[in-house]
C-alpha cells in the first residue's frame, strides 16, 4: 500500500465519524512532514470529501421501503 492509499484511508474513515476536515489535513499533512507534498493533504481530504457527498446523495435518493426501485449510481 502506498502513502497515498495510505492518506486516502486516513481520510475516508475520518469523514464519515464527523471529524473536522481541517484536522484530518493536520494529521496526514504532520505525518508527511518530511515530503516535499504541501497541497497533498488537503487535495486527498477535498476528494474524500466529494467522493462521501456523491455517495450520500446517492443514498439519499434511494426510496424508502415503498417498493420502488431507482437507479444506483458509484
């Protein structure tokens, strides 16, 4: 697993419990502090970000128990 998967897990867990998205650009950006990568942080949180927003709203449009079915989107 590289550093990147590494920094995306980080984020992709940190999200969903509600964490602050400026402290999680904190952690993988003091953890990275060695490399020379002072935006990858905040891109890798930015994505996260957007890929749990799409799969909420995916979510969200999904029908009730009615019986009904829509199309799922990834």
């Amino acid at each position: 697993m590289t550093q990147s998967e590494r920094d995306w897990a980080v984020a992709k867990r940190a999200l969903p419990r509600g964490d602050d998205p400026e402290e999680v650009i904190r952690r993988i950006a003091d953890y990275r502090a060695e490399e020379k990568h002072p935006n990858c942080a905040s891109n890798t949180v930015e994505k996260a970000r957007a890929a749990l927003n799409s799969k909420l709203r995916v979510v969200q449009s999904q029908p009730e128990a009615s019986g009904h079915s829509a199309p799922v989107r990834e």
